[in-house]
C-alpha cells in the first residue's frame, strides 16, 4: 500500500518539478518573458482566422503566411491613412497649441483665483503649479512609450511561430496525460475557448464600432483632431466602461477650446451619452450575448488589481484573466455538483411516465 | 497543379466526405459541414486506452474516424469488464452527453489506433447559436437517434419479460 502511495506520488513528481523550474524561470527572466506572454495572446485572437482556412482546406503554414500577408497590407493601408489624417491634425495642433497651451493657462489660472477668492482653504491645492508639472511631465511620459516600439516587431515575430504551431502544447500535454482524463481537459479548454474567445471578439467588435460611430460624429460635429480623439477612444473602449468618459472628456475639452462656448461642450456630452446608451442598449446585448458575464463592480476591482499588478498591461489583460478565472470557478463548482453529486439533477419531466 | 496540391490539404476533403456519411449530420450540406468540422476536437487513442470508463460522467460525443473501439459493461459478479459493443469507422457513441452530464452507462477503450471526432456540448450550443439550420437537423438527428434506441430497448424489455 505504501508502496504504492510512494509511486502515484512519484509520477507526478517530475512534471510538478518542471512547472515550477518554468515559474522560477519566468519570475527571473521578467521582462523577457512579457513579448511571449503578448504573443500567445495575439495568437490566440488570430487562431479562428487559421483555423478558419484550415478547416477548407489550406495547409496550416499557408494559412498563417496568406494572413501576415493580407493583415501586412491592411496594416500599411491603415497606417498610411492614419499618418495621412494625423499629420494634418498633428501640423494643425502645432501651429495652435501656443494659443491653446495660453487659452488653458487663463482658464485654470482665472478658475483657481476665483477659487480662492471664494474658498480660501483651496488656495493649499496649487492648481497653476499642478498644471505646470503635468505638461511638463507629457513629453517624458512619451519618451518613455518609445522602448515599446519596438514590441511592435518582435511580437508580430514571436505570433508567426505560435501560430504555426497549433494547439501543438495541449496536444503535448493530452498524449502524456492518461487518456481517460482527455474528454474533461478538452471539456474545461473548450469552455474556457468558447467564453473567453466571445468576450475578446466581442469587445475588439464594439471598440471597432465605438471608434467609428466617434469618428463619423466628431467629423460631422466639426471637431479638431476627430482621428485622433476617436483612434484614443477606440483604444479606451478596449477596457469596458472607459471610452464613452475618456471620448467625452477628451472632446469636451477641445469643443471648448476650438468654440468658446458651453453649447458645444453641452452637445458634445449629449453625442457621448447617446453613444454609451447605445452601447449598453443595442451592441452589447447582442455582441457580448454569448461571452462570460462580468458584473460592473468586479470590472473595476479587477482593473485596479490590473494597475496595482501590472500597470498598463495589467489593465489591458486584467478583463481577459478575470474571465477565465470567473469561468474556471463555474466549472469548479459544476464538476463539484456532477463528479461528487452534491445535490441531484432536476428531473427535466416526470420519468415515470412510459415511454410510448 | 502542383502548388495547389502543396497548399491544399487532402485530409480536409476526406474528413467532410466522412462527416456527410453520419446519420447525426444528414440533412447537412457540404458547405455547411465545415462549420461542424470547426466544432469537432480531433484525438487519437493507442491500442488499449481508456476513452472513458463506466461511471465517468459523459461530456462529448465521439465518432469513430478510424480504428475499432470496444464498448465495455463492467459485471457486478465477477467485478470484470466485459465486451458488449464494438463500435466501428463512421459510428457514433455516447450521444446521451450533449443533453446532460450523467455518468456513462458503459466504458469504451481503443481495440486498435483510432481516431475519433468529439463533440462537446458547448460546442453543439454554439452551433445552434451561430448557425441555427445545422443545429436545428443535429438536434432533430439525435433525438430520432435516441427516440430509436429508446424504442429498441424497450422492445427488448418487454420481450425478456
């Protein structure tokens, strides 16, 4: 018997040795291992497009080639759309952000004094100052993006390798495992796939759709920058909740600066709020139907944990692990009630009746 | 020619002439057996493996691709298991799963190498959600399928008693 036990436990001794020699690993490398992990995560999201050539019959190498192909194309039409839009803006904002950069000036310094004037005790805050720093930390904050750049081509690099792989690592990890327990591994990956395969394809649908209904009514309303406050809002629609406020926020600012009135301003929150009362009313219920539910407030605590973890990419990734962790409790807590039967199925009629 | 054939993977075509062969899929057309082709896991078992064993709870379909598979039922006497189906290429089994998670009535073992198709039962709801004319004829598939295997079953009691 104890002979036994000493086996059962030895078996598992080698994989559980290498798992953790492969988290000591990860913790040491640190940032090394981050392009990976965004890589995976890209490929994941371009898998159903392989998979979608591979099931009519296209070669898996050709498939992967055939879509860095055509999505090296879009991009280039894309980027070249955007430089084409942005410089104009980018020429526009240069010549008019003396006048801006002063016309901000005024307003924050007339606000503090009438501020102070009225509320003595806010003189403490020290707005002007405040505003000084913040400007002058932008073009540092900038400066720091730029070593992302270069994520930009080593993840496209890493994804074509991933993706010619497959699902070559669970294939791995099924053949050593003892067949019986196959079908329940299949089972929690496809479950986990399916929800969280909905709730990626959906958001990056919404923000997609957000980013155009912003842009068409940006332009329409004759907003400067309509690009770039929609390419900002499209991204922050990433993160579930954000692009509405940041699109209102940010629009607001320059309807006020370019008009010089609170009617533009007034007209632009109407726009966000009709976008956000569409988005929660038409494009959600149907886009998001079959993805995991996540309720509002552990939205925000898992994108507070995302920041407190990882900052900015732990706020972008923090949605997509909630999700898997939500969708792993359901199956948890499912295999308890069916492996264990913790409480009977219901009965879907009455079984007594005979068959006839 | 040549490029084509080096592009084009032969294998997908068998396995859409397969599926267009199994009851659970007529009514299907080839175009839209590639949507259930999406829907299918494919694995294969060495000579002697465990599929699954009785008692264990059932969460997919499988379909015999290639190979024998032996359907066992474990006798209460003796405490062995002992043979009572052989399922073979282009029949299914295991059906029960993809309308509740209950534990399997008989256990199933590769006789040989064999490749199978699951179905999960997620997989199958999507299907319905996504493409409602292919999961309207697999649901009306099985429960013919079932309405059949039912009605032999109770033939079969009621001619021992």
């Amino acid at each position: 018997m104890l002979d036994k036990n000493f086996k059962t436990l030895a078996q598992f001794l080698l994989p559980a040795l290498l798992v953790l020699a492969g988290l000591y690993l990860a913790v040491q490398a640190g940032g090394a291992v981050f392009p990976l992990i965004l890589s995976a995560a890209l490929a994941y999201l371009l898998n159903p497009m392989v998979r979608y050539f591979e099931v009519r019959g296209i070669k898996r190498l050709y498939a992967v080639v055939g879509l860095y192909a055509a999505a090296g194309a879009a991009l280039a039409a894309v980027v070249y759309l955007l430089v084409l839009f942005l410089s104009f803006e980018m020429e526009s904002l240069r010549e008019t952000w003396p006048l801006y950069a002063r016309q901000l000036e005024a307003f924050v310094l007339g606000l503090n004094a009438k501020m102070v004037t009225s509320y003595p005790m806010l003189s403490g805050l020290n707005l002007p100052e405040k505003m000084n720093r913040l400007l002058a930390a932008g073009p540092a904050f900038i400066l720091g993006l730029l070593p992302m750049l270069s994520l930009l081509f080593l993840v496209p690099f890493i994804t074509f390798f991933v993706l010619l792989g497959g699902s070559g690592i669970i294939d791995y990890i099924l053949d050593h495992i003892p067949a019986r327990h196959s079908e329940i591994v299949l089972h929690v990956t496809s479950r986990i796939d399916e929800s969280l395969g909905n709730y990626l394809r959906g958001i990056l649908t919404e923000a997609f759709v957000i980013f155009l209904i912003a842009f068409t009514g940006l332009v329409l309303m004759g907003i400067n920058y309509a690009s770039a406050i929609a390419i900002i809002i499209g991204f922050s629609s990433l993160v579930p909740y954000l692009g509405a406020f940041v699109g209102a926020a940010l629009a607001s600012v320059v309807a006020y600066f370019q008009f010089g009135t609170f009617l533009a301003v007034f007209k632009v929150l109407a726009f966000f709020a009709g976008i956000r009362f569409f988005d929660d009313w038409f494009l959600q219920p149907y886009i998001m139907k079959r993805a995991v539910k996540l309720n509002p407030a552990v939205i925000v605590f898992a994108l507070m944990a995302g920041w407190e973890l990882g900052g900015i990419w732990g706020v972008v990734f923090s949605i997509p692990v909630t999700c898997i962790i939500k969708e792993t409790l359901a199956i948890a807590i499912e295999l308890q009630e069916t492996e264990f039967q913790w409480k009977p199925a219901p009965e879907p009629t009455r079984i007594s009746i005979p068959y006839t | 020619m040549g490029i084509f054939s080096n592009i084009y993977d032969e294998g997908t075509l068998r396995k859409i002439e397969f599926l267009r062969r199994i009851r659970l899929f007529e009514g299907i057309s080839k175009k839209s057996l590639i949507h259930v082709l999406e829907s299918l896991q494919e694995r294969t078992y060495l000579k002697g493996e465990t599929i699954f064993a009785e008692g264990d709870i059932g969460r997919a379909l499988f379909i015999d691709f290639s190979g024998k598979i032996t359907l066992t039922k474990l006798n209460p006497e003796t405490g062995k298991a002992e043979p009572l189906a052989e399922v073979a290429p282009g029949e299914f089994f295991g059906e029960m799963a993809l309308l509740e998670e209950m534990p399997r009535s008989a256990g199933a073992a590769a006789a040989e190498e064999t490749q199978v198709f699951m179905l999960f039962k997620t997989k199958l709801e999507s299907l319905l959600f996504s493409y409602p004319r292919i999961g309207v004829v697999i649901a009306s598939q099985l429960a013919r399928i079932l309405s059949a295997r039912l009605r032999a079953r109770t033939e079969k009691a009621s001619a021992s008693d």
